[in-house]
C-alpha cells in the first residue's frame, strides 16, 4: 500500500516541449479515459461475431470492465447491449441482455470470480432464455461454444485492460492494439475492394515484425490468421495473412523487406490472373505498410518491453532479476548478522528459563518467513513515466524498486552514452515528477564504448552533523553509542547506558546497540527488535540487570525526527535561545517482560541543535530537583560551534565541573545538527565538519 501511496503522487509530465503537442496528448488521454471511448468499444465488440452465430466478445468486454472498473461500467454495459441489438433485434438479443446483466451487477472481485459468472450465466440464464425463443437442441451446442469462446475472449481482454488501468509500462499501445482488435473483429465491410479488416491486420503484422522480428510475427500472424477465418473472411485472406506474416518477420532487418514480404504474400495466395480487386488489395497493402512503417520506434520499443519473446522484453526481464536478486541477497543477509549477533550472546547459556523462551524465538522465525517473499513492488507506472520521457535515449533496461524512502531506479543504456550524462538527467526528472523528493546519481559506469548502467537514489536536503564526548568512571565506559543508515535519507542515532559501570554494564549495552541495529538495518520493525532484546537480555543474566535504549530517527528530507526513549534521559532541542525538552515515560529493557514502546515526534530545523544525554550528566547536579530545567538553563548560555564534537565536550566539561571534578558515573553527550546536503557548494555553509552522514 505505501508502494501505491507513493505512485499516487506522480505528477503529471508533458510528453514534449511544443505547447500543441501538450494539449493534444491531454485531449487524447481525456478522450481515452472518458466513459463514452469505453461505450464506443463495447458497441464495435458487441456486434463481432463468430461465425455469424456466437457472440462471446461483448460479453468477455463486459466482464472484463466489471472487474476492474466496477464503477464505469454503465457505459460499456450499454455499448454492448446496443452493437448486439443492431445486429440481432431486441428479442434475438435478449439471451443476451440477461447475461450482460448477470456479469455487470454480480457481486465479487477479482479475475476468477469474473471468469466463473461468464461461464455460468452463459451456460445457464443466455441458455435457457435462448431455448424459450428457440427450442431445438442445436442451442445447447451453441451455448457451449460461447461459454468456451467468452472465456478464452476474457482472459486475453483482462490482462490487457488491467495494464491499461494501472497504467503499466506500454498501456497506451496496448489500448490502441485493443482499438485496432475491436474494429478488426467488428467491422467487416468491403467497398470497392478496400477491406478494413485486411487494413489493420497488415498493419498488425508490420507492426509486430518491427517490434519483435520472426519471432513475433510467427505466432501474430497465425493467431490474426485463425481470428478472420473464424470471423468468415475467404481462404485467400487467411492465406495471405499467413505468409505475409512469414515473409515480413524474415525480411525484417531491412527497410524494403516490409513491403517485398507482404507483396510476394499477395503474389502466392491470389489464384487467377490479376483484376480490380488485386490491384486494390495490393494498393490497400502497400499504403497499410506505409502507415505502419510511419509509427515512431520507441512506441514499439515500450510495447515490445511487455510482448513475450522480444528482445526488450527479455533485457527488461534481466534488469528484474538481477535486482530481485539483490533484495533478497540483502534481506539475507541482514538476517544472517541477527542470528550470528544471537549465537555470540547465547552460545554458553545454560539458564532454565530459556526453553520457556523459546516462543519468541518462533515468532522471530515467523517475521523472517514472511520477509523471504518481500513486497518487492516493481513500479512499472514509473518505468513507464521514464521511458516515454526519454525515448530517445536506447534503454537495455529501466527497473524502478520502492525503497523505505522513494524509489530506487535502476537502468542501463544499450551503447555508451559518451559522456552525455542520461543518468542525471533522469535524476533531474525524478526530483521534479515525484512530490518532495530530489533524487541523485549514486553510482554509474559511464565508459567508452561500453554499455552505460546507473543506480539512482532519493537524494536529501539535508546531512546530520553529530559530535560526541564521553568519559568513564572507571576504566571501561557502560554508555555506548551508534550512528547509521535505515534508509539512504533517514539515519538513527542511538545511545545506550548500561545499568551501573564498567565492563559488565559495557557488555550489555553494546550487545544491545549492536544487535539493534542489525535488526533495524534487516527489516525488522522497532517492537519486534525491542521485545527480542529484552528477553535477550533477561536469558543473558541470571540477577537483574538493565540497559536503556534513547533512539532517534532523522528524516533528511523533511527534518522530522522519530523519537524512542526506554528508559533513557529526557533529550534536548536548542532553538537558539529556546530549548524545548524530549521526555521519556518507560522502564529500561531487561526490567519486565514486556516492553511498552511510545514514539515521539518533533522538527528539526536547519541549524537547530539535538542534544542527547545519559543519566549521568544529567546527575552531575545532585543538589537540583529538576535537572531537566537546570540542563535547559545550561544550554541556552551555550555558545553554538561550528564543530559538533567542540559543543559535546563543552557540556560535558561543564558537568564535571558543576559535579566538583568528580565522576560518580559514566557521561556520554551526543550533539547533531542538520545542515545543507550542498553545504560545500555554498560559502556560508563552509564549516568544520565532525562525523558528517
């Protein structure tokens, strides 16, 4: 769902820069859209037959729409209804008025459920109403060969017309082919020897041999062969059709071949000497060739990338896998670092309650079962935004992943771009298609005479600058912290304070920080990593032992951070002169079996300052009630440094005064700041930098 969230919020993009060809692709995608287009089409499917007798099409179309667009189904109800009643009347069209109802009206989603009302009130409510109005036995077999026909008719119109509502890579040439298919199957008049049909079908053929070669027009040329004897065309059309399709598949790696293949396919199925009729056939042939050759290539180049068999198609498939592998290659090895984190930390437990909780355990095994099959949600809305973009540009392959943060693209260019840059251009394009995000060039192997592959990435606004200071009562700290990456525009920064001080209260603190991190940079969601740590660390010690976690999450994009205290000090947000307090209200982990978790949520404004603390700065002021109060004086008489790591010891020096030089406890102090992803590019963001991500 945040796959399709995020998807909802492309922006439209003009398909040129001339203002005419703007308002012409607007009016043509409304005219598209409208409900009206889909009534035309139900009306021409309505009225093609199949051997003048059964009339599956309308009711295949019906079901079809009713699946996918159950709300816009009227018109294309009515269209169908109509192109049955012209041809047929109203009694001889009422069979079907009562299956067009049975189709539109059943209640139910989804692919099979449409299948199973088409099967059934065909061989049902079409057949009975049918035998009342002509009862002999030749309607059972009828019926039958509709049932069979509607449902073979639905199942090549369902993927087509899905693809066409969840604007798929290639959705606008497929519905112009399901255009061209309704004309092909519904109009079947010849005026003067010009036949429509025959038109499209050599169109269709030249089409697919530019898209595909002999492998496409092998299979297309038989299959629309087989369409028009079935739709009653004589035997020298579907003879020509075959070897036309043949020959032109054969001949295609050259210009001539388009037209030599359908004229020699003409020569061979016309028996007789030559009259008005040839000659008007090979006239409507040649000028269908012309037309079809007259189609722009990266139109075909985005059908063939969805057409089984194509070249496209296959590289296009590669670019899915290759990636896909990398998922899954990623997520496991995610996972491999928890277990191994779990085996360094377990392997000498001998506690009894361990086998009691080992439940948890498989409740840790359940998240990664359903983790192996990941959601990996191949956005082909956006990977048909970018290739209709730039069809210029030569693409082996666009593949574009959602990741926590936006989108991963993912691309490769045929031949070398030379230096031309591509890479970044579609960068450029992604920052200003997809809302409140820019994107940037992460990596690309751009060579001389090498295919060109990139990898472009949500690229943030902001980078967090973090300075720390710690010391040590004795002579191993028990406050450890971490920095790292959840996504490449969030990062977490976490401390965490081991109950008393020295090694033992070291050990456990870093067990934490580690095995947190790795859970988090796996998948795992923050309870579930919680709640595994905690019994972690109730089997690890057999007396009471407790770390506290203080976790924040920073969204470099937006500047919000996500907080989560258990058990930790209150943190600190200094507006300049105003400091406003993050307070924590759970035990430590270790402490109960359970681990309630409350997330807090702030803003960080450019310049502002962070400031996150253990307990024992905080009580280093033991004559004071409310430490917090007295930390929020401290820091507004601070003098703000550029140096994140010089505003960690400044207020970890002031403790250790205020505390008469004494140490009574560990002290760790974490300072970040967001700055400007393009600071260096700027001279007033010019800085030292300490610890920049």
């Amino acid at each position: 769902m945040e796959g399709d969230e995020r998807v909802a919020k492309i922006l439209s993009f003009p398909v040129s820069s001339d203002g005419e060809r703007v308002r012409l692709h607007q009016t043509l995608a409304g005219w598209v859209n409208s409900p009206l287009a889909w009534g035309i089409i139900g009306f021409l499917v309505g009225r093609a037959a199949i051997f003048g007798e059964i009339w599956p099409f309308g009711l295949a179309y019906v079901a079809a729409v009713r699946r996918l667009r159950p709300n816009q189904v009227y018109f294309p109800l009515l269209g169908a209804a109509l192109g049955l009643t012209s041809i047929l009347g109203f009694w001889l069209a009422l069979p079907y008025y009562g299956t067009l109802a049975v189709v539109a009206f059943a209640p139910g989603e989804g692919k099979k459920w449409g299948m199973l009302y088409l099967a059934c009130s065909v061989l049902s409510i079409k057949l009975f109403l049918h035998y009342l109005l002509h009862p002999v036995p030749m309607v059972f077999i009828v019926a039958i060969t509709e049932c069979v026909f509607a449902v073979f008719v639905y199942r090549m119109f369902y993927p087509a017309l899905e693809r066409y509502v969840t604007k798929q890579l290639g959705w606008a040439e497929l519905y112009a082919f399901l255009i061209a298919l309704a004309l092909i199957i519904s109009v079947s008049w010849n005026l003067g020897g010009f036949s429509l049909r025959l038109f499209l079908i050599t169109m269709l053929v030249v089409l697919g041999a530019r898209m595909g070669g002999l492998g496409i027009t092998c299979v297309l040329g038989p299959a629309l062969a087989l369409l028009a004897l079935l739709l009653g065309e004589p035997v020298e059309m579907v003879l020509y059709i075959v070897i036309a399709s043949l020959l032109t598949g054969f001949f295609h790696k050259y210009s001539w071949g388009y037209y030599v293949g359908p004229f020699l396919a003409l020569v061979f199925s016309v028996s007789g000497p030559a009259d008005g009729e040839t000659l008007s056939w090979l006239f409507m042939i040649l000028t269908a060739t012309w037309a079809a050759r007259r189609l722009p290539q990266e139109r075909l180049n985005l059908l063939a990338r969805i057409v089984p068999g194509t070249e496209p198609f296959q590289q296009q498939n590669r670019g899915y896998d290759e990636h896909l592998k990398k998922v899954f290659d990623q997520k496991i090895d995610g996972y491999l670092t928890v277990f191994e984190e779990l085996e360094n930390n377990l392997l000498d437990n001998d506690n009894p309650l361990f086998h009691e909780q080992m439940h948890s355990m498989a409740e840790l095994l359940k998240t990664m079962k359903a983790s192996f099959a990941p959601q990996v949600a191949f956005t082909k809305e956006l990977e048909e935004v970018i290739l209709r973009h730039f069809s210029q540009v030569d693409f082996s392959h666009i593949t574009v992943l959602p990741v926590l943060d936006g989108f991963e693209i993912y691309g490769a260019c045929r031949e070398s771009c030379s230096g031309k840059g591509f890479c970044r251009e579609i960068a450029r394009f992604a920052s200003g298609t997809i809302d409140s995000q820019r994107y940037g060039v992460t990596s690309c192997n751009c060579r001389e005479n090498q295919a060109c592959g990139f990898r472009i990435s949500p690229y943030p606004t902001y980078k967090v600058e973090i300075g720390k200071a710690k010391v040590a009562s004795g002579e191993v700290s028990g406050d450890n912290q971490v920095t790292f990456e959840v996504a490449s525009s969030k990062v977490a920064i976490v401390l965490s304070d081991g109950m008393g001080v020295g090694l033992r209260a070291h050990t456990e603190s870093n067990v934490t920080l580690r095995l947190l991190e790795r859970m988090i940079k796996a998948g795992y969601d923050l309870a579930t990593s919680v709640s595994l740590i905690n019994r972690l660390l109730m089997l690890r010690n057999e007396d009471d032992m407790f770390v506290t976690i203080d976790l924040v999450v920073v969204d470099l994009f937006s500047g919000q951070l996500e907080f989560v205290k258990i058990g930790a000090a209150p943190s600190f947000i200094k507006r300049g002169r105003e400091v406003e307090i993050v307070y924590n209200h759970t035990l430590p982990v270790g402490v109960l079996s359970q681990v309630d978790i409350e997330s807090d949520r702030r803003m960080l404004k450019e310049g502002e300052v962070l400031v996150m603390t253990t307990d024992g700065i905080l009580d280093a002021q033991r004559n004071v009630t409310r430490k917090d109060e007295w930390m929020c004086w401290n820091l507004r008489r601070l003098q703000e440094s550029d140096d994140m790591s010089v505003m960690a010891e400044t207020i970890l020096t002031e403790s250790i005064e205020l505390a008469g030089g004494r140490i009574d406890d560990d002290m760790m102090v974490v300072v970040a700041r967001l700055v400007r992803a393009d600071a260096e590019e700027l001279p007033s963001y010019r800085r030292v930098q300490s610890g920049a991500l």
